[in-house]
C-alpha cells in the first residue's frame, strides 16, 4: 500500500511542479507582452509570443492589449514568425521535449518545421524513457 501512495505523491508533485512552472512562464510572458503593447511596439509582441511557443493570436485577441489597427497586425505578425522561428530550432525543440514539453503543433509552417518536430519527439522520448527507468528502479520489488 505505501509503494501506491509513494507513487501516487511523486506523481501529484510532477503534475504540481509542471502546472507551477506553466503558470510562471505564463505570467512572465504576459507582463512583458503587455509592456509592449502599451508602448505600441506589436513586432516585438509578435517576437514574445512566437519565442514562448504561443499560438498566433487572433486581431480579437491582440485588441485585449489595447487598440490595434490593421497596420499593426502585419507588426504583430512579422514579429511573430521571428520569434516562432527561434523558439523552432531544432536543438531547442529537442530540449523542450527532453524537458517533457509536448509539442502542440507551433512549429508545423517554420523553415525548420519537420526536422524541429523530430528533435523535438525525439527529446520527448528520451524524457518518457527516463521517466519509465525512474519509476522501474524506485518500484520494482512491487512487480
């Protein structure tokens, strides 16, 4: 029973320590995209959200941060698909997956899109082996 609760509380503290670690990036990212925003600098808006891995956001989005004109969408836009470059490099994407990140599709239209996809799964599968091996030694007098 106790080799149950000790997976269940390493479980819970994975599960806690990602959603902590989320919530923290996305209030740093946030804050500084705002910063911009109120300085009318939506390129670097673009760069911010494209660099943290975020969806192109809408024009409905963007008005949240304050009146954007058409203008400065094509801003917002260019600034993005510089920084979702960045963020899509293959030797980056294969960290975020070793960091057990899952990829949600960011990286699909980037100059390096497939080979950024690949690094990337393939840091994610050595991130669940590691995982794997971890709860194998830790429990394997209860298999």
């Amino acid at each position: 029973m106790s080799i149950i609760k000790n997976l269940r509380e390493a479980i819970v503290r994975i599960i806690l320590g990602t959603l902590v670690g989320y919530m923290l990036f996305g209030c740093t990212a946030f804050s500084e995209q705002s910063q911009f925003a109120q300085k009318n600098e939506w390129y670097e808006v673009g760069v911010v959200d494209g660099k943290n891995g975020h969806y192109q956001r809408s024009e409905t989005e963007l008005d949240e941060f304050g009146t954007l004109d058409n203008m400065a969408y094509d801003q917002y836009k260019q600034g993005y698909s510089v920084g979702v470059e960045e963020f899509c490099r293959p030797e980056k994407t294969y960290e975020y997956g070793e960091r057990g990140i899952r990829y949600k599709g960011q990286c699909v239209s980037t100059s390096q899109g497939d080979i950024a996809i690949e690094k990337w799964q393939e840091g994610y599968d050595a991130y669940m082996l590691e995982i794997t091996s971890v709860y194998i030694d830790e429990y394997s007098d209860f298999f």
